[in-house]
C-alpha cells in the first residue's frame, strides 16, 4: 500500500517488523519523487530511543528514488497482543536546487506562509515471526517388510514352489523312514522277548533231562541271536 502526495509517493505505508525478542529487525521505505523539484524529506517517531532511521533526512533529486532503512532496536519482552502504538513521521518539502543533503535543518520543515509541508503518517505492525520449516514426513512404507520381487536371473514363482514341494518330500521321507526304523526296532525286541522265552524253556528242559547241564548248540545259539538282536537295535 502506497500514499501519493504531490511531493512524493511513499510505500509502504506500514513498517512490518516480523517480530522476535532479543534481534534487530529492518525494513525498508521507497520515497518517489513526482516532481521537476528538488525535494527534502525528513522522518520522525514517536519512540526515537526504539528506532533507527537512516537516512532520517535526506534529498530526492527530480524523477527519481531513494530508499530510507528503519530498524527496530532488540526488544526484551514482546507488547500486549502484539500490538504496537508506535507512529512515524515523513514529511517533505521543495527546496531550491543548490540545497545538499548536508544543508538541511529542522526549520525547513516548519509550515510558514508560502510553504508547503506534505505529511505522511506511518504505522508499526508487528508481525508473528517467522516459522521453522515442517519437518519431513517420514516414508509410510519406512520400516516396512521388504517386499519380494521376481525377476530375470531371480527364481520365479513355480520354482519357489518346486524348491518347497521338495522340501515337504523330503520331510515325508524322513519320517516314514523313522517311523519304519521304530517298528523294526519294536519289533525286534518282541522277538527278542520271544527267544529268551524260549531258552528258558530250553534251558529248564535241559537240566531235567541232563541232570543241569546246557547243550553246545544252545549257547551257540544264544550267541548268534544275541549278536543278530543287538545289530537290529543299535541300527
């Protein structure tokens, strides 16, 4: 937003200050000038303790520009609401052509008969400082099982399939194969149960027929089923 005198266009019009406790903070005016004159300008404020104008007099040559910097002193605490009731001042008036910057005084400014005086009130907003960036948004497939792609040179989905087809085979042997062994097993020592039955019924034969004695070919006997049933069972 800009002001148009017949001296100087002024923007803007509000002194933004994006506040923050403890920093120096600036911000800029362009004052124009309209005119075939040469024009001085000078800005005052109400709180010259809390503000640094540069420059705070100056001369805008006809046609052109100048840029006036104000900077607000770092605050302690911050105002109620944000508010500021700060004001400023710009006023400006026509000056002969050999005037330099150096050459104007505070009584140019006064309004006198035949002088013009142009005045442009300016305001202080404050405004909320500036945010931190948000931080970046994690992946939501982050952390995610990866995911298991089949591709040339990579197994395809039938030979997975083959690889624990036959994995489940060979389960299927082995326990039909333990299973076979722990029947065998069983079964020998029922047989074995079986032949000790009978060498006891061999052996008490014996002595009532011998008078106590056991026969060669029954310990021979013996032997060999012993070393047989032991070979089974260990196996």
């Amino acid at each position: 937003m800009s002001t148009t005198g017949d001296l100087l266009n002024v923007e803007p019009l509000d002194l933004k200050f994006p506040f923050e406790l403890k920093k120096q903070i600036s911000c800029s005016l362009q004052l124009s000038n309209k005119t075939e004159h040469h024009v001085a300008f000078k800005v005052k404020t109400t709180n010259p303790k809390k503000y640094c104008v540069r420059p705070n007099t100056g001369l805008v040559l006809p046609r052109s520009t100048c840029d006036v910097t104000v900077t607000m002193q770092a605050q302690k605490e911050a105002p109620p609401d944000m508010q500021c009731k700060d004001k400023f001042l710009l006023q400006s008036v026509v000056v002969s052509q050999g005037v330099a910057p150096k050459d104007i005084t505070p009584e140019m400014f006064s309004k006198q008969p035949g002088r013009v005086v142009e005045e442009c009130k300016l305001r202080v907003i404050y405004l909320p400082p500036p945010q931190p960036p948000s931080p970046v948004l994690e992946d939501p497939n982050e952390g995610a099982s990866p995911k298991v792609s089949f591709n040339s040179g990579n197994l395809n989905g039938s030979e997975v399939t083959r690889q624990y087809a036959n994995s489940d085979d060979k389960s299927s042997e082995v326990r039909s194969l333990i299973a076979k062994l722990t029947d065998e097993k069983n079964a020998a020592i029922q047989q074995s149960n079986k032949i000790r039955q009978e060498i006891e019924l061999l052996k008490r034969g014996g002595n009532k027929s011998q008078g106590g004695g056991v026969p060669m070919m029954v310990v021979i006997a013996i032997c060999l089923i012993g070393l047989v049933l032991g070979y089974i069972i260990n196996k």
